[in-house]
C-alpha cells in the first residue's frame, strides 16, 4: 500500500474502484428510488460498506473500520429499529404531492452535480502526496497523536454532543407518566365534585323514536335527549333532529285516533299542547346540555 | 453643568405617560387629572426654557450634550433656536387643551369595574408620549436623535388613530371601525415610507461626514460649523440625493402635494383632540425639520430645489383649499384646510427671505391655535350630533350661539382674518414669497378667496338657516369646553394684535438659517424708507 | 391729542367686547351702552376736529404711534394711526351718522331679542372703519377693511334663520374677499417697491417708481374699491346684502363703508397721479357703475334694492371724480359725505315705512302713505330732493361739481365722463321719483301679510324720526355751507393737492349746471308720466328685455353662477373625484400591487420542508457557479 | 487512475442524496439520504487527506461521523415523538406553520 503515494493509483485499486464505484451509486440510487423504506435502507448499508472499503484503499484505516463498525453496525441498526417502530411495511406513495418539486428537484440536482463536477475537474488537483509518510508510525497513531494534541478541544466538544444527544434521545423517546391513573370511583367523585352528569349517560333507545344511532331517544317528558348518541357523533355535531317531525306525526296520530273513536278534541288544541310540551321539552334539554358542558 | 432644562421639558411628559398608564382600572378621572397636571407643568418648563433663551445670544441655547453611541458619532445632544422655542411653546401649549378637549373620549362604554382594559388611561398616556417625542425632535440637535423620535412618534400616533374614533359614525360601529384602521394604516405606511427614506439619507451623511472629516457625526452643530470652516465639501449631486432623502420624509408628514391623501383619513377618523394633535403638533415636525435640517444641512441643494417645491407648495394651496370646498364631511374639509396651509408654510420656508421664513414660523405656531380653536369646537359639534355630514347639521346657531360663536372665530382665524394671528404669519409668507417670486406669489394670494369660500360655506350650511330636525335641543358650550376655547381664541387675538414678541424670538433664528443658506432678502427697488425710519 | 386718536377706536370696540362677551346680563342696557359709546367716538372726534380747526391748515394732521406691529426684517409694520382732514371728515362723517343710526336701530330694532348682539357688531362696525381712515399705513388699513368686512358680514347675516341672509353675507364677504386680494397684492407690490406701506414714505416718493408699477398698484388699489365699494364688475354683493337689517344697510352699505373704496382711491392719490392708465381705468369703473346702478335703480321693486342700485350708482360718481385725479378728488369726498347723509336718511324712511308696513319691502304693496307717516314724508322728500339734485339742496352742489370736473378732463374723455354723468343725473331722478311716487302717492295697494292682517302703517317712535329729522337737515344744508366759499375745498386741499382750481380749459359752468337741472327735471318728468299719472298696477308688469334683465341685476348674477359657482362645483367636485382615485389611487394601487404580487409569492411558501430545501438547493448550485464564474473570469 | 475520481464519485453520491431529501417524504428515508450526503462528504475528506498527504482531512470525517451519530440519535428522537402523536412519519404533514 506503501505504493499508494503515487500521481496515479496501481491498476489493481482502479479496478476496484470502478467496480465498486458503480455498485456504490446503485446502492444510492437504491436508497433514493426504493419505495420501502426498509429497502432503502438496506442499499445505504451497502454504499456505506463500499464506501469503508474506499477509504481503506485511501489509506484511512481507522475510518475504514469505524464506518463498518460505527455506522453500519450501529446507525444502520438503529435506522432498522426506527423502521420497525414506524412501521416495517409501510410504502411510501411515491407520487408527488407538491406541485413541480420533481422537476425543480431534479434540475437543481443535475445542475448542481454538474456544477459540483465541473468544479472539481477544474481545480486542477496534481498535487498528489500520499499517505505513505502520515502513516508511516501507523494510521490509529496518527490519528490518535492528532486527535489529542491539535484537535483536543474539539475531541472534547464532541464528546459533550455526544453525551447531550444521547440524554436528548431519551428525554425525547421517553414519554413518563407523571400521575397515578384516576381509578374508576375517583373519576365518580370527580363527577360529582363538578356538578357534571352524575347519573350514569341514559341507555341507548331510551324511548327510541327510531332505530338509526344519530337520532337522540326522547326522554319521559317528550323532548329528546341528546347524550343518548355516542359521543363521537355529537362532538362532530351529527345529531340528526327530527323531533318536530315525530311530534307532528304524533299529533296527526292521536288526531287520527280521536276522530275515529268520536272524541271531541279539537285538532288544533291538541297540536298546540303537543308543541308546548316539546317547547319545554327543548329548553329542558338545553339546560341539560349546558350542565353536561 | 447646569440643570438640564431641555432634558428635562421632553422628560416630564414621559414620565408622566408612564405614570399616567400605570394608574389602576377603575381610578380613571386620577389618570385624567394626572395627565393634565403633566401637560401643565410642561408647559410651565417650555415658558421657563422661553423665558432663559436670550434671543440676541446663541444661536443654540441651553444646549446639552453627551455621548451617546460613540462608535457611530451618535450624541445625545440638544439645544433651541429661536424655531425650537416658539414650537416647543406651541407644543406644549396645545396639549393641556388636547387633553382637556377629550376628557370623556376614551371613557368606556360601559362601565365593566372587573375589567382590565384601561383605554382612559392609555389615551392619555399616548398623548403625554407623543407630547415627549414631538418636543425632543424640537430639541435635538443631532440628526440621528432627532430621527430617532421622529419615527418613534408614529407607534403612539398609529395606536391613537386606530383605537380612539368617534363613538358616532354614519356607517355604524363596525364600519367606524374599518375606516378607522385603514387611515392608522395609511398614516403610518406613508410615514414610514418617507422616515425609511430619510434613514437611507442619514446614513448617507454619515458616511460623506466620516469621509471628510475624519470621524463621523451626526451632530448639527458639529456640521455646520464644518461647512462654515470649508472643512466639509459635500459634492454637488449626493448634496441633492441627500436632500431628497430628507425633504422626502418631511414633505410626507407636512404634508404637501401629492403625499397628502393620509391626513384626511387621519383627520376624519379620529377624534377632534387627536385630529388637532395631527395637524396642530405633530406634522409641525414636518415643516420644523425642512427649515432646520433641509436648508441647515444641504444649503445648495435646497436652493436647486427651490422652484420645483413653491410649485408643490403652490398645488398643494389651492389644490387644499379647492379640495376643502367640496368636502361633505366637516373634518376632511378641515384636513384639507390643513393642507392648504402646509403649502402657505412650506412656500414660506423655501421662499428663502426673512419675512418668508418667520412669517412660516409664525404660521406653523398660528395655525396650531387657530387649528386647534376650530377643530377642538367642531369635535364638541360632532359629539353632540354624532355625525361627521355639513348635511346633517343647519340652524346651530339659533340653539347654541356660543358654540357658533367660537366656531365662527375660529373660522375667521383659518380664513386669516386681520386682526387674529393667522394673518399676521400668512401676509407675511405672501409677501416673502412675493418678494423673490411675484408670479407665485400672486397665485398663492388667491387661496385667501378660496379660504373665505370654504370657511363661510361650511359655516352658513351648519350654522345658519332654519333648525335642522335633530338638533332643536343641542346644547349650547359647557363650562369645561368653554375653558379649553376661550384662551385659545385669546391667544389668537392677541397674537394678532402684538405678536412681537414672538418674531423678536424667531427673527435672529431665521436669520441664521438664511446665512446657512446664503441668501439675504432682496432689497426694494425705491427704497422709500430713507428718512423716515 | 395724540392719545384721543386711539380712544376714537378704543371706544367702539370695547362696546363690542363687552356686547358680545357680556352674555344675557346687558340684554336690558346694552343697545344704551354701544349707543352711548358711540356717541362717546362722536365727541372724541368732534374735540379732535376743533382742535384741528385752531391749527394751520398744513399743520393740522396728528399722528401716533402706538406700537411696532409686526417686524420682520425689512417688513415693518406699526400701529400708527394718522388723523389729518381727509381721515377727519370720515371720522365725524362715521362717528356722527353712525351714532344717529344706533340711536335709530335701538327703536327699530326694539323687539329683536339679539338685540344686544346686533350693537354689539354695530359697534364692531364703527371701530373696524375709524380705523380703517386713521391708520396711517395700508396693513392697518386692511385690519380695518376687512374688520369692516367682517362687521357686514355679521349684520348682512343678521338674521341668520333666514337662509337668503346666511347666503347673502356669505357672498358679500366672499366677494369683497376677491377685493382683499387687491389690496393684498398691491401692498405687497408696495413693499418690494418702496420697502415700506405706510401712507408718508410711499406717497411721498410715488413718483420715483416707475409707472408700470404705480399702474400695476393702482390696477390692485382700484379692484380693492371695487369689491369693497360694489363696483361693477364686483358690485353683485351690495343688492343681495339688503337681506340685512334696514338700520345696516343706512349705514355700511350707503353712508359709510361702501365708501371706503373710495377712500382708499382718494388716499393713494399719488400713485394715482402717476398711473394715468390706471386712473383712465378707474374712471372707467365708476362711469359702468353710475350707470349700472342706475338701471338697476329703475326696475327693482323691492325699495331697499332700488336703493342700493342707487348707491351704487352714487358711488360709481364718486369713484369716476376719483379717478379724474386731483381734480375730482375733493368733489368725490364732497359727493361721500352729502352721498352719506341723504342716503342714510332715506334708508331709514325706507325703514321707517318697513316698519309701518308689517316689514313689506315691495314698494307695489305700498301707495299713498303720506298722509300716515307725515315725518317719514318729509324727510324721505328731503333726502329724494338732495339726491337728484334739486338746486341748492347738497346733491345739487356735489353732483354738480363732479359733473364739471368730469367735462374740465376735456377731449374725447371728458366729453364721454361728462355725458354718462349726466346722463345718470337723469335717470336718477327718474328712479327716485318712481320710487317716491311709488311709496308715498297714488292710492293704497296695501296687501295684507301672510296672518291676513292688513297693515296699520303708523308714525315710528322718537328715538327713529330724530335721526331722520338731524339726516334730512343735514341732505338739505350740508352741500351749501360745505360751498360757502369753497370751504370743503380749501379743508382737504393739503391732502388732495390745490390742482383743482386750475382746470385745463375754460368750462362754461352755467351751461354746464343748466344741463344738470334740465337732466334732472327730465328725469322727473318721465317718472310723473309713468307712475305719477297713472295707477301702478300692484303686480310688476312683463316689461321689455332691459327691463326684465335690470330686475335680474343686469344678469350678472346669472353669470357669476353659472361660470363662477357651476364652474366652481364642477371643478372641486372634479378634483375630489382626482384625488380620490389619481393621487390616492396610485399609492393604493401601489399597495394593491405589491399585495398582489405577495398573494404570488406567499404560495411559493406552501410549508413543505421539501420545498424549501429545494431552494436551499438550488441556491448552493447558484453559489457555486458564482463562484466557477468568477475563478473563470 | 487518478484518486481525484474518488471526487467524482464523492459528488455523485452527494447529489444524489441531496435528490432524495428533495423527493422522498418518509422521514426516516429523508434522513438515510442526509446519512448519504454525510458519507459522501467523508469520501472527499479522506481523499483529500490522501492528496495533501497529512491526516486532518481525516480527522475531520472522523468528527463528521462522531456528529453524524449524535444527529442520528437525535433526529431518530424526532422521528419517533412526531410519529407517536401524529401517526404519520411523511414530513409532508408536519405542515402547521403553512398559512
């Protein structure tokens, strides 16, 4: 490897690098394109792989372990856990919501790799050292020699993000119960405390009127009572109110009965009581409803 | 180091806002008392610091100076020409009659005793704060100081517009309220626009000053001096640019022609007091800092843009007065009024002759009472009624004969009546301004007609004539409103008759500021006065 | 002495602040008060004038100097007054008619519950013209010119419920407004010329001006009198200012301020001398007017309009002697002051005769009165007989030396002046007699009032008739004892000049005067013919086109309205519309704008991070070819 | 060949990852190509190491993978808390401050 320092590669290196090079931009590609994200996923473990067996054949020994070690044993597994958390199977749609985010992706992407490229080609990079004096005690000790005299300060900084990010994971995932849970007869007491509905919600059809969930059962006095429709319904405020229909329909019935048996109540007189009893019957179920609230 | 008066005169108002606006909710009538105390005791500091300033001395008098942001040549300096006293006496003249004008303005409408919203209390606080703001632009004599408060003023004056209308409007509550937050908008987007600009050119002279002089300044002083040792030679076309830079904000807040479509908004949506507190204070910043920062820093840009600003001053004349003619609301035609009267002022100042330039001084303080005076009677008018229309009023004369009294006075004084003090100022700008340019000086003369038209029909379409149903039992002038009018038409009858003391202070002041400009007043042709005087 | 100058004004107007601030309290005094006070001037003046009287005729002027007005630089203006006998004989002519009159307005206008009000601007009136004659130099003078302005204006408007009064004074002041510009620009022209407008300095040194300017101040000096003095082309106010109470129109708008256009023509004489083409001009005016009036005169019905029609006729003499330079100007001061006593008296017989007559104006409704106001009778008769210039009465000697002076100008000029001055001595006594016969002959064409009740008319109080009784004496003597030896002209002479006793060409005066009386006997006669002889019919008849556009002021309102107050309307309401949607349009198209292009841009904002790291993005790709460019350049 | 193609393909990567930050909604996918760019980076660092024949260029992919890990764990962190409460990882619905 000491051969290494030269203006150009052995061959033997560039044939690595050629064939390596491309499946490490398939494996990009790969993680880019692949709808599962458990599939991008396992295409970036395997850049990353390529990529650490670049930088051996660039002389970084160290990182070349570490990336294997480090990121793809390590955040590659933690990006699994993650997946498994999120989801393992959920696919991403890949059709694009924002209106020209392609298009303006990929023109900015082409003309920056480009842009990027044409750079580097004209920086006009011959100078070419080699590593083969850097390394020469050894890659870990240059590094370490490096790291704790030039670089302490930032070693050490690093260190403290370490240990910050690590506490910031677990303040951030750990999700603590402060309270004991309320038990069933606290909530009751609680209830009552409030002066909210103490006695237990009316049963479902309490004098149903009809069969279907978001009509509310009349209560004994004729006006409906809405808490006898599941909550869901009356928070989005689908109580369906058929109740001057129904009373009408009553009417017309006792009317019916009335006539046909002979009696001598006047239709109208009748009406009118039935429209009293479900005007009070209403307010009755406001008030009920200003104490639930 | 002596006690530092002129620190103290723009101190006192913001203390006393601040204590005003800390007054607790319910104990609204203190806030009331409290403010007009402060307004009283600044206005007995502005007659010491009249009383001290020795018109033959100085130019700058009572002058303070500190350092203030030494990095940028920034300095806490302050000082008073004759201009400053006369305005800063105005200032602090007006706002005790502010205050007592809109006593019941901001009272709430309900009495709510949990509530702790304080709009009394916030009202009169705004007031006071604009009061210090408007009296340190007098003040200062540091540009960067003086554009500090020149801009600061506009937050209490956006809040003052925008949160205290009329409690009667002809559109109902909520259009009020729509109208009245498009003027405040409007008031503070010209206002800034143009202070933005200016900032632009303060910055400019920062950087000409610390390229000349070695070290920058923004100092007034320090500057003048400069040119005055030839130290400081700013070239011909960033002298121009910079000029317009400053003209441009102080034309906005004039206001002159064509920057002038906010005060009538503002006007018109706010109340009298606040309305007076526009026209009569806070827009004489306006025309203050044309006549000592334009022609004090930029002389021979000011002299380049002489012709083209009597133009505009000369529009915006006859433009105010045509356009107060066929107002149908009584405080737009005011506004309108108002606008008039800036291009008399502004025409005065550039008119570059001494009679000019006093005569604009004078008119800057007149107008401020005469202004007041009618504003002030028109808000009581309106408070009454609680209609803004000349349409909905008529006979008012028949049912309250001291308000159309004072309504008349005051009329009189903005049609400059001789006899009352307007006069004195706008002769005096004609002929200054006749002086050097006659042509104009002829046409500005017809806005005197024009002044007795829309003066005299707004007074014969509410005043007189048969009593219009509505008002049979409008009641005539209360004692405290009496109180607020009755000195200030005092005021201006007496400065009509003897205003000498006023141009014996402004005079020396003017003269200085037309040595800056090197002009002197161009001499009669026979001169007749030989062995007469 | 000095000191009673000021006190000449200080008198009045101290009636009027007490009147005016003094509140309900002097409702029951105060008319006795601002009497009082104004007698008081009266004296002050009277003491002054003996006083005067014991002096050298050049040595009689006083002058004080109260304090510097307004300095400014160059511009000094003082309070200082100056009394000499031109400024004398307005002060005795003010101060003695005017007390007359108050003494007058406190029977007439004995029922009016503002009657505190009205002398209180009564006042305001008398000290606004003294002071506009004793100031002795031109800003004073317009603080006097426009006080008195003001003054009309308040009484023109007394009545103010009424909205033709409103409108009337509004008007009066609006056009004498146009006549303060005038004077505005000339004292201006004054001052950049001399460097000074007080009287001494200015006239004194006239003549080194050149005369482009004194013309151009002249011109400026003559549409001051001409707004002021309801001169044509500004005389559309004085008709309408009738509306006011009868007392005011005797005396702002006949004996005393209308003359102050006058005055001021007289007062400025030197410019005058100096500006030929500005006198030519004056004369021109005065002789329009003289006959404007005059034909005006003739067609009103209402008697108080045919009065001021005739005013303005009488003043149109005035100001053409005015403009005949020092020629006239004693005959046009001669002609103001008999002008103020007999026009004065016949204003108050005219309302006298309103008041017996349940306030009636129009004289169709009136007829054969005579018998029922006999003092009335007499002394409208006396006043009439002065006017038209019956011999030996005042008007006789006044008319008839202005007529002479206007022929003594000679050539053509001469001939045109003289002609139309005698021409209007015709038709004055044409439209007196009319107005006379009208009123006091013929039978009664009494209407009765919109109550139904048939007027009572009746004798009007003392305090009215000694006014009128002192007036008419004064119509019938004071032309003959101001003659008495050329008294009057040896009196002004050291004001006006002693040129006229020279007139350019001989002048055959006998003939002169015989034509004067011939005119006036005409006159009279054509009137007899038309409404002595025969009934007036109580309903105006249709009459000629002349007639129809007299009865409309010769259609010079029309004109005013449709080119000035349409004109007008149209303009404002054009510019309200111009400022609404150009000059404001364009800031708040400005703000639309930018608020439009920010509702754009805002959506570039659509919150997804993606978005923006796009832009990020494609801002790093930017900066690098920025930099490749530059490395490349 | 010439080590600079180690460039070459350093920009490649990094590209394409800057693409798929663009385009990919999932969070966690979002992130894996910010992991790409990071490691594309290194790849420039440690070749430039080799060019200028000194380890600082080393040294600094070392740190760069040292803070990648702590933005990892963080980010994860993020990932996860926003999951809990919204039950959606698409960066798309974290969207609150669009007007």
């Amino acid at each position: 490897m000491n051969a290494l320092a030269a203006y150009q590669t052995s061959s033997g290196e560039a044939a690595q690098f050629w064939v390596l090079a491309i499946f490490a931009v398939a494996g990009a590609l790969g993680t880019v394109l692949m709808r599962r994200s458990v599939h991008s996923a396992l295409c970036l473990a395997g850049t990353m792989v390529i990529l650490a067996v670049f930088y051996l054949a660039n002389g970084a020994y160290f990182l070349g372990v570490v990336q294997i070690v480090v990121y793809t044993g390590a955040v590659m597994m933690l990006f699994l856990f993650v997946l498994m958390l999120v989801g393992i199977t959920a696919t991403d749609s890949l059709k694009e919501t924002i209106k020209g985010q392609r298009w303006w992706a990929a023109a900015c992407g082409i003309g920056f790799g480009i842009l990027l490229m044409a750079g580097i080609g004209n920086a006009g990079l011959k100078d070419f050292n080699g590593l083969a004096a850097a390394n020469k005690p050894g890659n870990v000790h240059g590094l370490a020699e490096l790291i704790f005299t030039k670089y302490v300060f930032a070693f050490e900084l690093t260190g403290a993000l370490l240990i910050t990010a690590a506490v910031a994971g677990m303040v951030l995932t750990h999700k603590e119960k402060t309270e004991k849970p309320l038990s069933q007869r606290e909530q009751a007491a609680n209830r009552v405390k409030e002066g909210t509905h103490v006695p237990p919600l009316p049963a479902p059809g309490v004098y149903a009127r009809h069969n279907a969930v978001d009509i509310a059962g009349l209560l004994p006095d004729g006006s409906t009572s809405d808490l006898t429709v599941i909550k869901t319904l009356r928070d989005r405020g689908q109580i369906r109110d058929v109740s001057q229909e129904a009373v009408n329909d009553l009417a017309a019935l006792e009317n019916r009965t009335s006539a046909y048996q002979g009696r001598t109540t006047l239709p109208g007189q009748a009406q009118q009581d039935h429209q009293r009893a479900a005007a009070e019957g209403a307010d009755k179920a406001e008030t009920e409803k200003e104490v639930t609230k | 180091m002596s006690f530092p008066l002129l620190t103290a005169t723009a101190a006192l108002p913001a203390l006393g806002a601040v204590a005003t606006a800390a007054v607790p909710a319910e104990k609204r009538t203190v806030a009331k008392w409290l403010a007009l105390l402060v307004s009283l005791g600044t206005l007995v500091l502005a007659a010491i610091v009249a009383i001290r300033f020795d018109p033959d001395g100085a130019r700058f008098q009572l002058t303070e100076s500190h350092a203030w942001i030494a990095d940028f040549g920034v300095r806490y300096e302050l000082g008073v020409d004759g201009i400053a006293v006369a305005l800063v006496g105005l200032t602090a003249l007006l706002i005790p009659f502010i205050i007592a004008a809109g006593w019941h303005d901001a009272d709430p409408l309900a009495e709510k005793t949990t509530s702790r919203w304080r709009p009394t209390q916030g009202f009169f606080a705004l007031i006071l704060l604009v009061e210090a703001m408007v009296v340190i632009s007098f003040l200062a004599t540091d540009v960067f100081l003086f554009y500090i408060f020149f801009e600061a003023m506009l937050i209490p004056m956006y809040f003052l517009i925008g949160g205290f209308g009329d409690r009667a409007h002809q559109h109902g509550e909520e259009e009020a309220g729509r109208q009245r937050s498009y003027a405040a908008v409007k008031f503070l987007l010209y206002n800034l626009a143009g202070g933005l600009i200016m900032l632009a050119a303060v910055i400019g002279l920062y950087a000409v000053t610390s390229d000349q002089l070695g070290s920058g300044t923004f100092s007034l002083q320090e500057i003048l001096q400069a040119r005055a040792d030839r130290d400081l030679d700013i070239a011909t076309s960033t002298e121009r640019w910079l000029f317009l830079g400053f003209f441009f904000a102080f034309a906005v807040k004039a206001p002159l022609w064509p920057l002038h479509t906010w005060l009538p908004n503002a006007m018109g949506e706010s109340t009298a007091p606040i309305a007076v507190l526009i026209t009569a204070v806070v827009d004489k910043v306006g025309t203050f800092a044309m006549l000592r920062f334009c022609l004090g820093l930029f002389p021979e840009a000011s002299q380049w843009a002489t012709p083209v600003i009597l133009v505009l001053a000369l529009i915006s004349i006859v433009y105010g007065a045509l356009l107060a003619v066929g107002q149908r609301d009584i405080k737009r035609l005011i506004a309108f009024a108002s606008i008039s009267h800036f291009g008399f002022i502004v025409m005065g100042i550039f008119a570059m002759t001494s009679q000019g330039q006093s005569g604009a001084t004078l008119y800057m303080v007149n107008h401020g009472i005469s202004t007041a005076a009618l504003m002030l009677v028109i808000g009581f008018l309106i408070s009454r009624r609680g209609s803004r229309l000349i349409a909905d009023y008529g006979g008012v004369q028949k049912v309250a004969p001291v308000l159309a009294g004072t309504f008349l006075i005051g009329g009189l004084a903005t049609l400059s009546l001789p006899g009352l003090a307007p006069f004195v100022s706008e002769f005096l700008v004609l002929v200054g301004t006749f002086a050097r340019y006659p042509v104009i000086g002829i046409i500005a003369t017809v806005g005197i007609v024009l002044a007795a038209v829309y003066v005299l029909v707004l007074y014969q379409r509410t005043m007189t004539g048969p009593v219009k149903s509505g008002l049979e039992k409008l009641p005539d002038l209360r004692v405290r409103e009496v109180l607020v009018v009755a000195p200030l038409i005092a005021l201006l009858i007496g400065l009509g008759v003897y205003p000498k003391p006023l141009t014996d202070i402004v005079n020396p002041a003017v003269g200085h500021t037309l040595s800056d400009v090197g002009e002197k007043d161009p001499k009669p042709e026979h001169d007749a006065r030989g062995g007469d005087k | 002495m000095e000191s009673l100058i000021g006190l000449l004004v200080a008198a009045p107007l101290l009636g009027a602040a007490v009147l005016l601030c003094g509140g309900r309290r002097l409702d029951r005094t105060g008319h006795w008060l601002g009497t009082g006070l104004a007698f008081l001037s009266f004296a002050f003046g009277l003491v002054l004038f003996t006083d005067m009287l014991g002096k050298d005729g050049e040595h009689r002027a006083l002058h004080s100097h109260l304090f510097s007005w307004v300095p400014v630089g160059d511009f000094q203006a003082d309070v200082a007054f100056q009394l000499d006998q031109l400024s004398m004989t307005f002060v005795l002519l003010i101060t003695g008619v005017g007390s007359l009159i108050h003494l007058y307005s406190v029977g007439y206008m004995e029922h009016d519950e503002r009657r505190r009000r009205f002398f209180g601007y009564l006042n305001l009136f008398l000290a606004a013209m003294l002071l506009l004659v004793i100031a002795d130099n031109y800003l004073l003078l317009y603080v006097g010119w426009e006080g008195v302005g003001l003054a009309s204006y308040l009484l023109i408007g007394f009545w103010q419920h009424k909205p033709s009064a409103a409108t009337a004074a509004k008007k009066a002041f609006i056009v004498n407004r146009v006549g303060d510009f005038g004077l505005s620009v000339a004292i201006m022209l004054m001052f950049t010329t001399f460097g000074t407008f007080a009287f001494g300095p200015v006239l004194a040194n006239a003549t080194e001006a050149g005369e482009s300017k004194l013309t151009a101040i002249g011109l400026m000096l003559l549409l001051a009198a001409c707004g002021k003095s309801a001169q044509v082309p500004l005389q559309s106010w004085l008709g309408d200012a009738m509306e006011g109470p009868t007392p005011v129109s005797a005396l702002i708008h006949a004996a005393t301020m209308v003359t102050a256009g006058v005055y001021l023509i007289v007062r400025s004489g030197a410019i005058f001398n100096g500006a030929p083409d500005a006198q030519t001009a004056v004369m021109v005016v005065g002789a329009v007017t003289l006959l404007f009036g005059a034909i005006v005169g003739c067609a009103k019905d209402d008697i108080k309009k045919g009065l001021a029609g005739s005013t303005m006729s009488q003043i149109g003499y005035m100001v053409l002697a005015a403009g005949l330079g020092p020629i006239g100007y004693v005959f046009a001061i001669m002609h103001l002051v008999t002008h103020g006593f007999f026009k004065a008296g016949l204003f108050l017989g005219a309302g006298s005769v309103m008041h017996g007559m349940n306030d009636e104006v129009d004289m169709r409704k009136y007829g054969g009165l005579r018998k029922y106001m006999p003092v009335t009778f007499v002394t409208f008769g006396l006043g009439y007989l002065a006017i038209i210039g019956f011999p030996f009465l005042s008007g006789f000697y006044s008319k008839d030396h202005l007529i002479e002076a206007a022929f003594a100008r000679g050539a053509t000029q001469g001939w045109i002046f003289g002609s139309v001055a005698l021409l209007g001595a015709a038709i004055t006594a044409f439209y007196m007699t009319r107005m006379m016969l009208m009123t006091f002959f013929g039978e009664k064409r009494w209407q009765p009032d919109e109550n139904g009740e048939l007027p009572h008319p009746h004798e009007s109080p003392k305090t009215m008739t000694i006014p009128m009784v002192i007036l008419a004496a004064g119509s019938v003597a004071a032309g003959f004892i101001f003659n008495l030896g050329e008294r009057f002209v040896h009196w002004l002479e050291p004001v006006t000049g002693y040129e006229h006793g020279h007139l350019p060409e001989p002048l055959n005066v006998p003939l002169i005067t015989g034509s004067a009386v011939t005119a006036m006997v005409l006159g009279v006669a054509l009137a007899w013919v038309k409404y002595g002889r025969r009934p007036v019919p109580a309903v105006a008849p249709r009459g000629n086109a002349l007639t129809w556009a007299a009865r409309r002021d010769l259609l010079q309102d029309d004109v005013n309205h449709v080119v000035l107050v349409r004109g007008g309307e149209h303009l404002t309401r054009s510019l309200v519309y111009l400022d609404h949607k150009v000059v404001d349009g364009v800031v708040n198209g400005t703000a639309a704008t930018v608020g439009g292009l920010s509702g754009r841009m805002r959506r570039v904002q659509n919150g997804f991070v993606r978005s923006y790291a796009v832009s990020m993005f494609g801002g790093a790709a930017v900066l690098i070819a920025a930099t490749l460019f530059m490395r490349a350049v | 060949m010439n080590p600079v193609n180690y460039l070459f393909l350093s920009a490649l990567l990094f590209t394409i990852g800057a693409a798929g930050v663009l385009i990919r909604r999932n969070a966690i996918v979002v992130f894996m190509c910010v992991e790409l760019m990071l490691n594309a980076c290194n790849l420039a660092f440690v070749t430039f190491s080799r060019m200028h024949g000194n380890l600082d260029g080393q040294i600094i992919a070392f740190f760069t993978m040292v803070v990648a890990a702590a933005e990892v764990v963080v980010g994860l962190a993020i990932i996860v808390t926003v999951y809990r409460s919204r039950h959606s990882a698409s960066v798309d619905d974290a969207s609150l401050m669009k007007l």
